[in-house]
C-alpha cells in the first residue's frame, strides 16, 4: 500500500507526494526555528559554552538547502520516494551534526532521531524505511563514541528542575507535538492522493465500458445497414406500384416510413463516423450558430412534442467542424427531457466567457436525488428499464473528451435543468477571441 502511494498513475501528477514535500520543508523551517531558539536558550540563560560558529555554519547549511528545495518544489509537482528519501538524509546529518557539537547523546534533543524514523515509515517505501533505521542508528552510535563531551553548569538538583530532565521533558513534548500535528496532515494528503487515484481508474473503468459499446454499437450500425438499405429498395418500389400510386392515404404513410427510414440511415451513419468510419458522410466546416440552429430544426421535427422553446443568444458566429458525436451528445441530453416531459422542453445557447454553455430544461418530476448523486454514471435512470441511462452517461464523456462538463439540477418550481459547458477553444477552427460574458 505505501509504494502505491508515492507514484503517480502515468500522466497524472501526485498531489500527495508534492504535499508531503511541503510539510517535510515547512518541518524543517521548524526545526530551522527551534536551533536558534535552543542555541540562544541554552548560550544566554544557562551559560553552557558551545562551539557557535560550527553550529551556525550547520544551520546555514540547512537554511540554504531548505531555500532551495523549496524554490524547486514550489513548480514542479512529482516528487518521487528517492527525492523524499534524500530530503530526510539530509534532516538525519543535519541533526547529527548539531549533536556532535553538543554533547552528542548527552544532549536530551538526541531523540530526535526518532522523528526522523517515524517520518520515514509514514513516507517512504519499505527500503528506504530501514535504510533511515540503520543510518539513525548508526549516527546514534558515532555519537556515543565520537562526539566530545559539553561542560555543563554543577546541577544538584535530581528533579524536574534538573537541567538535563528539563532539556528531557521539552524534547519529548516537541517530538510529541510535532509527530501528532504532522502526521495528521501527511495522512490527509495520502487520502486525498488515495481519491485521486481511485477516481482515475473509474475513469479508466468508465472509458473502458465506453469503447466496448461503441464496438458493440459500430457492429450493430454495420449489421443494419443492409436491412435499412433493402427497406429503402422495397417502398420506392411501392410508391412506384399503381397499387398504391392511386391511394392517397398509402402514399402519404409509404412518404413517412421513407423519413422514419431515412432517420435510422442518418443515426447509424452518426454511430459509424464516430467510430471512425463512414458511410459516404464526412465532416464539414460550419459555424457554432448554424450548427445550433440546425439541430433545433431537425430535433424539433423529428421528434412528437407540443412545445419547444430554443433560445440561441451566443452573440458572434464562430466557424467550427462539425462533429456528429457532438450532436448526438446534445440529442441525447434533449430526448432525455422529452421522455420527462413531453409537453414541454426549452434550450438556450449562450457564450459566457470562452465557454459554450447550453441549458436543456423540462417541467418533468426531476431526477431522484441518488440519480443526482451518480449523474453521469452507467445503468442511473428512472425509466426502469435495463440499460437504461447510458444516454447521460455518453453524453458527461463527450463532454469529458472536450474537456468540458454536464451538470444536473431540479428546479424549485419543478422539473430539472441540465447544463453542458464546453470550450470553444474545442470547437473552433480559429481562435477563440475574448468575449464579454453575458448572463444566461
């Protein structure tokens, strides 16, 4: 679990380790702080001499390598388990070198150590973990042997006012505090890079699921061609026929199955181009507005409804390449407000800053709040039927895949909103020029 947690998936950044990083440096300004603190402490009020120029020469060292880690960690966000393992070699000499020059494990801050040891296993992987355990030990063991003694001041007194108890007593309150407050925030950013990595493989799951039904639906779209292109054959030749050439009602029913017919040619043909294959179609250059008008045409007249409300106030026509996934995506988005409410649905199109935002409403029941919950998810729908809510889901992905959203509401005075925000940037053919952003 703890290798896991210091690598980030291929492409994404890994927020914990950039986050443990800080708190590794924000430590060290700590410690940075407690040295002067300690030095002056003990230099001005105890009167215990100690080599000060070696000591300041250390803690310059540590200031200037604290300085620029945190210049190099304050833009770049990876942080891999060796640059954590070689910040905390770093704290371990640092240390050590402090306490040769002050009575080495005379001095009661020599527990410090421990600090470093329990940062280690909260950070880094198994390896470096005890590699951190044999240096600490070791330094403790240098320090035992090497380390000249500190003349300290004649104490008497055995108990807390003891000089060295007292030194004991801060020491254990410092490693206590330190370790309490410091390894409550490195365990929030190891959740919080846990839910990062969680929701990135639901991602994968999701584009997984995605690219299956789109083979499944590009076989399906090939299968019926046939069928559809026999069909087209067979009620030209009826309407041909004098059989039905004198029959005015049968004509004018031959003329609707041929749109209905023409209709199903024109998904499938949608289904294959966005798979990448085509039926003869090809993509165009066309304006955002022509686009959006043009589908409000063919949607309302397709579709049984009483009322439709469209609404296009984008303002300046931008030229963009049609993209039937795309319209599907807003199509489906629409028929799902249609099923909800039949009577009526409204969309409006604004530009609001360098978004595209279309809002589709109905005067339905609204969704369910555990469907508002998991918007955007597989199988979430309220008709009851299996497979049902793919629609959505589709459409949160294209809208994904073009690094835009969809977001869904309902509304105080009845029925839902859902709202698609999509870069222009996406779209366009040319830049995208500033625009002032208008109120929806």
């Amino acid at each position: 679990m703890k290798e896991r947690r210091q690598y980030p998936m291929a492409g994404a950044e890994n927020p914990a380790g950039h986050k443990n990083m800080l708190q590794l440096i924000q430590l060290r300004w700590i410690a940075v702080l407690g040295q002067i603190t300690t030095i002056a402490a003990v230099t001005l009020i105890f009167r215990v001499s100690l080599p000060l120029p070696q000591m300041v020469v250390v803690l310059a060292c540590l200031i200037a390598f604290n300085i620029g880690s945190h210049l190099r960690w304050h833009e770049r966000r990876v942080v891999s388990n060796r640059e954590l393992f070689f910040a905390l070699l770093v704290d371990v000499a640092s240390l050590t070198a402090q306490l040769y020059l002050s009575g080495g494990l005379t001095n009661p801050f020599a527990f410090l150590f421990l600090l470093q040891v329990i940062l280690s296993a909260v950070l880094l992987e198994a390896w470096s973990t005890w590699i951190i355990v044999v240096v600490t030990s070791a330094c403790m063991a240098g320090l035992s042997l090497l380390a000249p003694p500190v003349t300290l001041p004649v104490d008497h007194e055995p108990g807390i006012p003891g000089l060295f108890v007292q030194g004991l007593l801060i020491s254990f309150a410092l490693i206590a505090g330190l370790l309490g407050f410091f390894i409550t925030r490195i365990g929030h950013n190891l959740r919080a890079g846990d839910a990062q990595l969680a929701g990135l493989r639901q991602r994968a799951a999701e584009e997984e699921h995605i690219v299956r039904m789109g083979l499944l639906a590009s076989g399906a779209a090939h299968e019926l061609g046939t069928p559809l292109a026999t069909l087209s054959v067979i009620l030209g030749d009826w309407r041909r026929m004098p059989e039905f050439g004198n029959n005015a009602e049968l004509l004018e029913e031959i003329g609707e199955m041929q749109t209905q017919l023409l209709r199903c040619k024109s998904i499938v043909s949608g289904i294959l181009l966005s798979a990448g294959e085509t039926r003869g179609e090809s993509s165009r250059k066309t304006s955002i507005v022509t686009f959006l008008d043009t589908l409000a045409a063919e949607w309302r007249l397709s579709r049984p409804m009483q009322q439709f409300d469209y609404h296009n106030r984008i303002g300046a026509d931008l030229s963009i390449a049609f993209d039937s996934t795309l319209k599907q995506m807003i199509c489906n988005v629409l028929d799902n407000a249609l099923e909800a409410s039949p009577r009526w649905v409204a969309l409006d199109a604004v530009r609001v800053s360098d978004d595209l935002v279309l809002t589709v409403r109905d005067r339905g029941p609204g969704f369910a709040a555990a469907m508002l919950a998991d918007f955007g998810k597989p199988y979430q729908s309220s008709k009851g039927r299996p497979g049902g809510g793919l629609g959505l889901f589709l459409s949160v992905n294209v809208a994904r895949t073009l690094s835009g959203t969809v977001a869904a509401r309902n509304l105080a005075e009845g029925g839902a909103e859902v709202v698609v925000t999509l870069p222009l940037a996406a779209l366009a053919l040319e830049p995208v020029q500033p625009a002032v952003e208008e109120g929806a």
